[in-house]
C-alpha cells in the first residue's frame, strides 16, 4: 500500500492542509452568503480566505500535473480534480476520504464494507445538500417571485430534492439556481441510490446471519 | 444461539416488557396528540403512562450499560439504543423483532429470507409512517398558513413523502415539522428501497423457479 | 411441471373462463365509471356482468378451498386470492399469468429471464395504473374542489404516481381516493423497483456479452 | 466478433450516414421548434433536412429486412427499429453505439463495465431529456393556462421529471404533452434506475478494492 512515488508523497503530505483549506473555503462561502456585512472589513477578510483556499488548490493542481510527467492525459484521468479545480465548492466532499483514512479500516469483514459504502454516500450527500442549498440560496433569495425566502427555505429544499420527494412548495426560479438544482438532482440520485442499495443488501445479510443460512451473494 | 451472558439473559427477560411499554408510549402519545381533553384527569393518566414507559426504557438502558462492564464504548456500540432513549417514538419499530422472535422461523429456504425482508422493512415503514404523521401533526396543526388541517391530511403527507411521490398539496411550513419530515425521508427512502429490492430479487428467483432455470445469484 | 392433484386440474381448466371473467368484470367497471346511462336498461346489464364475474370468482374460490381439504389454513396461504375476492378489481392482474403460460417459455437462457420479469411487472403496472385510475376518478369526480376532472387527468395522475414523479398537479382530495392512491402507490412502487432493478442487470449482462467478458453475478 | 453476413455488412457501412442523418434530424427538429421563421426559405430547408432523414431512415429499415430473408418476424425482432422509424427524434439514442464503437473497447476489467453502463444511460437520459424537452415544448408553449411558457422552462421540467423529484411547478396541461412526458417518465425512470444501480455497484468495488478485500459479487 505505500506507493514512494513523488505523486504519491505529495499527495500524502498536501491532504491535511487541502482539507483545512476546503473547509475554510466552505466556511468562508456559508459566511459570506448567510450573513453578509457589506463595507465592513469582515466581508474582505472572507473573501481573502476564499482567495487563498481556491490559490492552494490551483497549486497542488499544477505541482500534481509537473510530477506526473505527463500532459494533456492528467487533464483527463484527473477529471475530478479538475472540475473541483473549476467548482471549489465541491472540495469539500473529500473531507470523507480522509475520515476514511484515519480509520485504517483494514480487512474488516464484508458487512462493514456496506456500511463504509452508507456512511460515504450519506456524508456526500449530506455535504451536498448544505453546499447546493448555499449556492442556490444565494441565486434565489432577491429574485423577483421567490419562494426560497430564508436559508431554512433553502435546506428544506435541499431535503425534498435530494431525497427525490420534490414537494414543489420551494423552487427554484432563476436559470443559475435551476442550474446548480439540475446538477444537485443528479449527483444526491447516485448518492442516494448507492446509500439505498447497500443498506438493502445489509439488511439482506443481516437477516440471513440471524437464522444461520447461507448469506446470499447480494 | 444460546448466549447466556448477564447482557443475553437480560435482553431476553426485558424483551415482552419493553414491547409493552414502547406500545403503550405510542398510544399515550397518539391519544393525547389526536384526543386531547385539557382539564380533565385523562390527560394526565395518558402523560403519567408516557413517562412510566420514558423511564423504564431509561432502567433498561442503564442496566443493559452496567451488566455490560464497559464505559463509554457502549453508548458507541449501542447507538442505536441511545437514539431511542432520546427519542422515544422510534421505540416501536422494535415491535417488528419480536414478531420476529415469536415466529422462530429458522433453517427457511432463501426465498423466505426476501420475504422476512419486505415484511420487515414494511412494517418498519408503516410504523415509520404512523409516528411521523403523528409527530409532525402536532408541530403542524395550529401553524398560521398550514395545508395539514385533519390527521387525515398527515397521514396522506406521510404515504406521498414514504414513497417519494410528493404532490405537495400537504407540506408541513414549521421548522418543527421540516426537521422530523427531513428524518421520515430519510428514513422512509431506506426501508422502502429495501422493500422494493428485495420484491425485485423475489420475483426473479420466483421466475427463475417456475421453468426450472438455476436460480440468479441476484 | 404436470401436477395431476383435484386443486391443479381446477385450476388449469377454471383458467381461461376466470380471465373472461376478470376482463368482463374490468369491462363493465370501466363502462358504468365511464359512461354512466342512469335509467337505461344499459347500466343494469353492466351491473349484472359485474355481479356474475364476481359470482365466478366466489364460486371458484370456494370449490378450490373445498379441494384442497383444508380449513381456515387455505385462507392464509392463498391470501392473494382472499384479496382478489374482496377487491375483485385487482384480478386482470392475473391475465399476465394467462400471457406467460400461452408462451410456455421453457429452458430460455438467462436474458430471457429479465425480460420475462420486465413484461410481467410493466404490464402489472399499466393495469394496476388503469384500474387505480377508474377508481380514484370514481371517488373524486363529483368532489367539491377537485382537480381530477375529466378520466385524462385521472390517467396522468396514475402515470406521475407511479412513476413516483408526483407533480401534484393533480391529486385526490377524498379520504376515499386518497385510500386507493396510497394501495396504488404501495403496489406500484414495488412492481416499478422490479421493472428498474431488472432493467439495470439485463444492461448489464448485454454490455457484458458484447465484450466478451464474463457476465458478471449482478 | 466479425460476422460477415450480408445485414451485418450493411449496418456496418449504414452506421455513420445514419448518424448524421439523426443528428441532422435532431438539429432540424430544434431549429423548427425554438427558432421558426415562418414565410422565410429557412423553415422549408429544414423541414426537408427532417423528411430526407426520415426517407434514409425508411431506405435503411426497408434494406435491412430484405437482406435478413424474413417476412413478419423482422418487424417482430427489430421492434426497436420500428419504433424509431415511426418516432424518429428516438433516433440520436444510437448516437451511444457509436461513441462506444469508436473506443473500441475490449477486454477492459469488470470496474470498466460500470463505467461503460453509466455512460450510456446517462447520456441516453441527457439526450431523452433534450428530445422529450423540445416535443412537450411544441405542445405546450401556446396551449391556454400553461406554466411551460419558454425553452428553458421545459428543460427544467425534464430534469425535474427524469430525477423523478417532479416539483410541479412546470407541467403539461394539453393530452398531447402528457402522452409525451409518460411516455419520458417510463423511459427516464428505466435509464435513471440502471445509472443508479450501476453507481451503487461501482462504488461497493471501489471500497472493496481499497481494503484489500475480496470484490463482493453484488
């Protein structure tokens, strides 16, 4: 497991800061779209944060790409970096990664994988869910006909959507918050199918441990 | 399948009376929820057989923790439990165990296992369904601008948001009832994709029987 | 497969008169929902075929209790037919099983299987989605304050339910619709969970086999 | 993998004019439908751009069934082929087969299937979407009480119908755009079901591959 190539060392060593960095990122938006304090220094200061956290991103970016050795093919196969790169606000969905990695979960049996897999996808999802109501708050609450008057409105929103409800009480109404709604739509449905699946086949498990049979292969 | 440490013992002594006391919180809980009769004794009776239970779940807990010998590893460990004593509305879901345990069904072929599963997860559901409508009834009906006038609108609220339906001709508006209708989703979409899966992995194998194929490993 | 009991030579030979029946039942339901000519000798004769199909199945249920020598026991393990009997409207959903055995699809390979499973749950949902329909608009039509108002809208309120889409343009507001809504949504979502999770192996197994690779078990 | 029959020859060389002739007829369609220009030369060109496709279709289909030597049965086995000639905007789905036939892939590991099966759900859905988005549009954009009024309302209604949230805030009212959109329901709810259930797959591998442990077979 201890890769000793370049890419692999920088990778190790740049995780614990680009984490603090993306949840600084996230902070810093959360702060600057619910509780603005426009003309005061504050708002330059999180600004300044959001700056520097998107900076350090752009560089562990380029240093990855020079210690590939490779081209236009690390665009490619790091096509998740790169639209990170692009949407910063999505970083943070690597905080669970390293949750992961402090866990040293090493062979554990086959019913914790189920579970590692639900807590993945429910963290994500979770993460996605406050990011997407954020962004689409910040488009919708001056529009003109808006339903999404407070941020609560936004996270309400966000639950009705992401568990594929869709009440239509709160929607959005700007192109750009239609936008961002789309993309929330079709990552939580991946996230929230994976949460679903596994915890079928764990049920599954779990009821044939009890009587003694054989698990079942799903 | 005979454990017959202290913790194994007591669960299996504690077991009929805690189904009792979970059946009677339910029905103190939806009698006064749905019947209220202020001024009168009766409410009081109902509100004394809701802390009675409250608090035999809390002697439970405790005894289970002690016979247990560990520390806080087993607030970890029995999490589930913990959430229970602080909610204790999810307590009925425990019911479906013990029609479990009194069916003793053991050595079942595998179909069988698909339907413990479905009958599990849907009763699981409607208990699922029955709590939340009674929970977010209570939050809902006397908020200014509520579409959820009768029980029977909350009930119809937890059938369209159970199975992910959604009209939103009843959405809860109170912060209240947002916070447990975002839990029943949550919840719900879990159980019901387990519903759904295993009726999907039923049929095939019931399919598969009926010309004699090998049965799918799905 | 020839099971030459009392029980399976009733069953082979009540086979086809009991699908006329159902479909005659289904027919008439549809006519006296549909257009009702109150005064006419018309609607008498419709409520007659009514009354006979229902005959039939009370009689067949009957001489196949009586068969199989049993006593309240028959009751349990044929619940199916116990429900068809009191709610003879979900019986077209057998004329799928008159489709399966005119096919007599035997040894077929394992694609096969998928699309047997495809066909039998789709065509389940599109009678279950006509029937829920006529009898959702039965209930709502004459409502005060309905949006159900002519037999299209009650078709497109069936299509977006159990699609689970659930626009809420238009929905039930009778206790009544709002009863039968949620069976349809329980029945539906399960069938539709087996149309979607055979679809997504059947995808599977082709993008396998055009590779060249293994199937895999999924 | 190289048939040498006659058909095969045939769709081998038809495969890319057919292409271009449905891309031509998708571009045509949109053209008519967001930016007609009616009494100008412009709107007669595309429309035979739109009725040339169509003829190349018909050429195609009509070829097909005489090199395959079979009456009835060709109609029977190529329904799919039928169904796109009678409903050519279904036609851009084959534009799938051919990405995939110019990656040329074979013989990649089983985590490649996934991929594989994601990417041709998903862009069938992008395009289901865009095609179902622009016919329910031609229906609906003049229609009186309608909530469909510009282009950018009937994407996000396909997005809103295909993640089945289903808001309501956007919905067809004439029949002919409800025929259309159950018919994008069903579809949709197919294509979105396989990209889930492969994603839910790919994901259990992925962790299980990270610990070292045996891939589960699910």
């Amino acid at each position: 497991m201890h890769d000793d190539s370049p890419e692999a060392r920088w990778e190790r060593r740049a995780e614990m800061p680009l984490t603090i960095a993306s949840m600084a990122f996230l902070c810093a938006y959360a702060v600057l779209v619910l509780a603005p304090s426009p003309g005061t220094p504050w708002d330059d200061l999180w600004l300044l944060v959001l700056l520097a956290a998107w900076l350090l991103f752009g560089v562990d970016y380029a240093a990855r790409w020079r210690l590939s050795g490779r081209r236009l093919g690390f665009v490619r196969t790091h096509w998740l970096d790169t639209i990170v790169l692009i949407l910063p606000l999505l970083r943070p969905l690597r905080i669970v990664r390293i949750y992961e990695s402090m866990q040293h979960r090493r062979g554990l049996p086959r019913l914790a994988l189920h579970a590692r897999v639900i807590a993945y996808a429910g963290i994500s999802a979770v993460l996605l869910g406050f990011t997407g109501a954020l962004a689409v708050y910040q488009q919708e609450r001056d529009a003109p006909g808006t339903t999404m008057r407070t941020f609560g409105d936004a996270v309400w929103w966000a639950c009705s959507t992401l568990s594929t409800v869709g009440y239509g009480d709160v929607v959005p109404v700007t192109t750009g918050g239609r936008v961002i709604a789309a993309f929330v739509m079709a990552c939580g449905l991946a996230l929230l199918g994976a949460v679903t699946g596994s915890f079928s086949s764990w049920l599954l498990q779990v009821f044939a441990a009890e009587t003694g049979e054989r698990p079942p292969e799903t």
